[in-house]
C-alpha cells in the first residue's frame, strides 16, 4: 500500500467470523492507516480480500510476517496466539489478542476502553481484549460501581451460537431445517467441538459453554468471574455465572442482578447513570415494551441495556437485562478500539 | 359411559395445548373413572376425540355442563373459569383451575403435590394449579427449604412458547421457516397476543412474558414471586424473577442462585437431598456433560434439576439449572396429580 503516513496493520485470522468482522471495522476507522496485512493459516493464503478498492492477497501467519507491523490484531484461536504473539512483539509490533491465551496474565492489561483505557499504559507489547460474555457486562456494571460502589453480581447468560464459530452457525441453520422437516438432528460442534458429548442446540438451551473445570463451573462461566474482577479492579467484587448456549445466531444476552454500596437508590438513579454512560445506550421503557433483544442488537456497535428494575426485597439489589453483539462490541470492535486508543495515545512503540 | 365405579370428571378447554395433555394423561391414571366429558367452547362443540376406546364428542361449555360432575379440570383461560368454575362448585363440582384466575385468593389452595398437598384439605370447591415456571421450581427448593431453610431466591428463566399456546409454537416453526429462507418474519403473537407490539421470537431471546406491572416487572415475573411465597408458605423469602422467552417449542429451564439458612453445606448435600425429592431426577455429572436441557425433558414428568454448584463468594449460596416439561409438571401433570389426590384422600365432596 505504499508510503501513506499511519500505521502499519495485521489482522491475523482474517478469514474467521471475528476477521472478517475486523477488517469491516478498519474500514471506517479515523486510525491513518499506512498499510494492512491479512494473515491467516495456510489453508486461507492466496485468498483474495478487498480493501477500500484494493485487493489484498491473504498470507501465511509465520513470524517474519511481523516485520514493519506496528499493531498486529490477533483473532485465530489460542494456540495461535500464544505461539506467533510473542514473534509479532519480538519484531516491534504491538498485539492485541483476542483469544484467552494471555487474558489472565498479570503483565497483560486486559482491557474495556470505557471502561479501563488507563490500563493500556502499562502494556509490553500484548493487550487481551477479553471474553465477549464479560465485555458487554463490564461496560455496563463499570459506570454503576464508579457512582454507587458495587459489592456483588449474580449473571445468568443468553448466548448466540456465533460465540462459537462460523461452524457453529451452520449447525444451528442445519438442525434447524432437519427440525422443522421432521428429520433427526446431527450434532457435531456444540456445545465444545473438542468435548466428549455433542448435543443440538435447535429449539434447544444447553448450560455448558466451554469445557468444566474441577470445580463444577465451565471455563467460560470461570472467565465472567475472573476477567470481571480484572478488569474493574475488584478483586473483591462476589461474581457468579451460569452461561446458557441459545438457538439464535448474534448478540449475546444477560439477566444481571447486582448489589452496590450506597443505600437509598432507587431503578431511576442506575438509568440516570447508564444514559451518560458511554458505548452504552439505556433502551428501556416497559409502556411501550421498548427492551433490547439479541435481533435488535445485530450489526450495533453499542451496549444495550433495560429492563433496569429495583430489587422487591434487597434495598442494594437492582436488576438489569444487557444485550450487545458478540462479534462486534464483544469482539471486533472492542480490538479496534483498543487499536484506536493506542494509537490515538501514543502507545504503539 | 355407563355405570361404572369412579369419579365423573370433567375436562374443560379440552381442544387446548393442556387440555390435549390433561385427557392423555386421565388415560393412564389410577384414579377410577366413571365418565369423562370434555368440553370446550361453541366453535370447538361437535369435535369427536377417541377415549380408551370410546368416541367422546366435544360440547359446549355451559353452567349445566357440570351437573353430576365430580371434579373439573379447567384449562381455558382466565375469563372461562372465573365465569364458570363458580357454576360448577354450585352444582357440586371440585374445580381444578389451571389459570391464574384463583391463585392469590386466600380462600384458593394453590398446591404442588410434592410441595404443600396438605393444603388440600382447606379447599372450598377451587383448587388452583400454579404457574408452569413456578411449580418446577418450588418443587426442586422445598426439600431444600425442608432440609435447610432459606431466605432468598434470584431466578432467571429460559422459557418455551407452548407456554403461549399452539397458536405461539405455529408461529415459531412459521418465523424460522421465513429467516431461514431469508425471507421476513411475520410476528402477531409473541411476546403477548393482547398487547400493543409484537416480536419475532425465532433466532432471538423477549424478555417478556404476559404484560407489564406498574413496578416495571411483568406479570409472569411477579406470579413467580407470590406464588413462590404462598406455595412455599415463606411470606418472608425474597424471591426475584427475570422471565425470558427463547426459541423452542417444550420445557422451561430456569437458572436458580438460592441462600440457604444452615451454614457450611456444600453442594453434595444439595445434591443429597435432591435425589430423595419426590418428582425431582437430579441429572448432574459436568465429568460427563450430564445435565438437563428443554429437549432432553420433553414428554418427561419429572422435574429435572443439574449444574447444583457451590457459589464461589457466598456460604450459603448455590446455584442450580432447573428443567420441566412446561406443559406437563407446569400444567397437565401438576393438575391430574391434584386430582388423583383429592380422589385419594376423600376430598371430593
């Protein structure tokens, strides 16, 4: 792309569903953009992707792909990550990762821009966009904790089969038709491609998103609760999950009860501090049954929030209903934004 | 039907999603039965179903329908029973009434079988069946409450549209036909036939279910509060509701965080006493994906109850992942269980 003045970009997996979405997102971005290279596994290299009236040829991920990037976006799978990451820092360029391969490290910042930009400063060449579940409830919880002080959160999930993988639509659209036609439902991607048991998720809930661990919990309800307290700085803060896999295909959803500190609050008071609240839009008015849904939320870049309710019993405890899409807030645009705010500060050297 | 020995029962909506339930189920009771008449509304009078091998022709439901009948089964909407249930009752008729016309009178038995029989005794011609995401969930927490006590609840609910009626299961086979041949989807239905805007159901998540209250919670939402109480005995128990409808056809499942009184319990002794609860199967072994699901409860009895987990922050806390047949133990089955009771214990007269 020649000598343009901005910044020199990779997208690594640029062919999977969070990819594609990454470099829709670089498109309109107001980052000066010098170059962009789209890397990916062997499988996808000599593809071809246009790019604001160019075309540019997919390539192999391998180290020396790195040289000259100043901001490389990682979104190709764990493993990936953690075996090109370091090569990509190595040849001076920063990553931001989109997998939970360096999520919990503590020399990692983990990070929400509106949430914790103020981590960035701290980072040493890799910054983890976190899991997208905790995304979407951290921008919303994040602005309540800073006005009233937050002690507890209890989240139960609504999760779009696409937190999966592109695969992992087609099942849902696959057992959807053998459904509704009668014929039986084949089963070979959720609930965890790699697990022992695979059942269908069509006109379905399956409670288990990711693997178990040793305490009973799933990985993924283990990432709400440790990310959660990450990134908000409460190690503190009680955080319970129980994340339910749903048949529908973007957004994810969440029925969010939290407790904050200060007494005497009432549902008006956490609405007054969400609609200030920025990436997050409040869209809640019962009268006219205006709430978000997960079809309402596709293709939004913002956090949508209702059915905001006070607690019946607790005086602390409200309820909330949180509903954002999962490949672009808690996803795509989430590391663009990260891409943004380091560029934007002066970060990415 | 003749002479026989046994009750005359009658089956009012009998062409309904419960109804069509109730009379299957008399099919396979214990309970004597002399006769069976199954009554509906005019449009539906004339219709002929097939009984233990008898032709039953379906008549129009009028006060005098219910002269000789022995117990009543009504499960054709509000306005229906509180127009006729009164007839029966004054012609001698105990009814079982599965709207929630009668479940707040305080003169009205609101009764699981497993949970409170007992209040059977003080009935007054009406018994009321509760609400479908009520009665698995109180009928998986008292033997909890039994064994332990407990002072709250926070639910959040994943709930099939036959809880809406066939004409809302039409409507989501009708909505997923259309999106999956990417045509639009057509909503009349959900989230509520009587209310102002409607939403497609199909691929997406309503945090809605009946209309709104005043307090900004839904009536579904607060029939799980006061019916939980009454049922439970336990006007003090804080109980909370989030009522979500989702795409699929048969069983609810609910996400439950309990508080038990007694402290240092873990989730084996929860588990304990749940594999003794009448009407409760615990499906619950994460080492080999075991838990249940809506599909994997369709056409079952039993409420099914997995993901029992220790909270990681709260002493008493726990979490559990609760599964019914909405339109059997919620509905069908929870009412011929009060029948068979009644008939059991002399309370039919």
């Amino acid at each position: 792309m020649g000598e343009k003045p901005g910044y020199h970009v990779a997208v690594v997996g640029a062919t999977g569903a969070v990819g594609e979405r990454i470099i829709e997102l670089l498109h309109e971005t107001d980052m000066p953009l010098a170059s962009v290279k789209l890397l990916a596994s062997a499988r996808s290299a000599g593809k071809k992707v246009s790019f604001k009236g160019e075309t540019i040829e997919i390539e192999e991920a391998v180290p020396e792909s790195f040289k000259g990037i100043d901001i490389a976006l990682f979104s190709a799978g764990g493993s990936i990550s953690k075996q090109l990451a370091p090569e990509a820092v190595k040849r001076g360029a920063v990553v931001v990762d989109n997998t939970s391969a360096y999520r919990m490290d503590e020399n990692v910042p983990l990070v929400v821009p509106e949430v914790n930009a103020n981590d960035l400063k701290k980072h040493q060449g890799i910054i983890a966009n976190p899991n997208c579940s905790t995304i979407q409830m951290v921008a919303a919880l994040k602005p309540i904790q800073d006005a009233f002080g937050m002690s507890r959160i209890i989240v139960s999930t609504y999760q779009a089969v696409s937190g999966s993988g592109a695969t992992a639509c087609t099942e849902l659209e696959n057992q959807s038709e053998s459904y509704l036609q009668g014929t039986d439902m084949q089963a070979d991607i959720l609930p965890v491609k790699s697990d022992k048991k695979h059942y269908p998720i069509a006109f379905n809930a399956l409670p288990q998103i990711d693997v178990f661990g040793e305490n009973d919990y799933t990985f993924e309800e283990m990432k709400m609760v440790n990310e959660t307290k990450k990134i908000m700085h409460a190690p503190e803060l009680k955080v319970a999950a129980t994340c339910v896999r749903l048949p529908f295909f973007r957004s994810h959803a969440e029925s969010v009860y939290v407790e904050v500190e200060k007494e005497g609050l009432n549902a008006a008071d956490i609405r007054e501090i969400l609609e200030k609240a920025p990436g997050v839009t409040v869209q809640d008015n019962p009268a006219e049954q205006d709430y978000p849904t997960p079809l309402s939320a596709e293709g939004r870049k913002e956090v949508f929030v209702g059915r905001i309710r006070k607690d019946l019993d607790e005086s602390k405890g409200f309820h909330l209903w949180i509903v954002s899409d999962n490949l672009l807030k808690g996803a795509a645009w989430n590391t663009v934004q990260i891409a943004e705010q380091l560029a934007a500060n002066h970060l990415l050297s």
